[in-house]
C-alpha cells in the first residue's frame, strides 16, 4: 500500500511540478525507464508466483536502471550510442513481454 501511495504521490508532483531533464541526461532518460519497467514487471511476475522478495526487487530494479544507463555512456563514449541504446531497449523489450504473457497466464490461467 505505501508503495502505492508513492507511486500516486510522484506521479502528482511530476504533473504539478513539469520537471525539465538536462540535456546532457535526455538520452539516457528512455532507457531508464524501459530499465525500471523491466523491474516493475518481473517484480508483479515474482509476486504473482509467490516469490517476491523486497530486497531482490529494489536491487534489481537499481541494478537495471544503472547498468541500462551505464552501457548507453559507454556507447556514447564509443561513438555507437543509439545502437547501444536500440540493443539494451530490444534486451528489455523482449524480458517485459516475457514477464508480461507470465502474468497474463497467471492471472487468466491460459
């Protein structure tokens, strides 16, 4: 429930409040959140299979947002940014979808 309420809380203060991103941040902001929705999900999908476990969940959910974030830097630094970026969205595209239609065979028994 509280996380609830934080997630309602944030949402609120970000419509009020239209926050600005640096530009130096921009095109590391899509990929952490494809990042973090890769965790949210794999956190629904753990709590559907009776296996969540909060620590395992804010690890992950840190964890995939830095490393999404630091393979675009180094991308960047490379000078092959935007495939780094195409290669870590479609990695996480494919592990939400996964997660997805488990928890849609969970929750519709299908």
């Amino acid at each position: 429930m509280i996380a609830v309420l934080g997630l309602i809380i944030g949402v609120v203060a970000g419509l009020v409040l239209e926050p600005t991103v640096p530009t130096s941040l921009q095109p590391y902001l899509p990929i952490a959140v494809v990042a973090a929705l890769d965790a949210l999900f794999g956190g629904l999908r753990a709590m559907l299979d009776g296996i969540f476990n909060d620590r395992v969940f804010l690890v992950s959910f840190l964890s995939n947002v830095v490393v999404a974030a630091l393979i675009v830097f180094l991308g960047d630094q490379l000078g092959v940014g935007t495939q780094l970026s195409t290669a870590v969205v479609v990695v996480l595209g494919i592990r939400i979808f996964s997660n997805a239609a488990a928890i849609r065979r969970h929750v519709l028994k299908a």
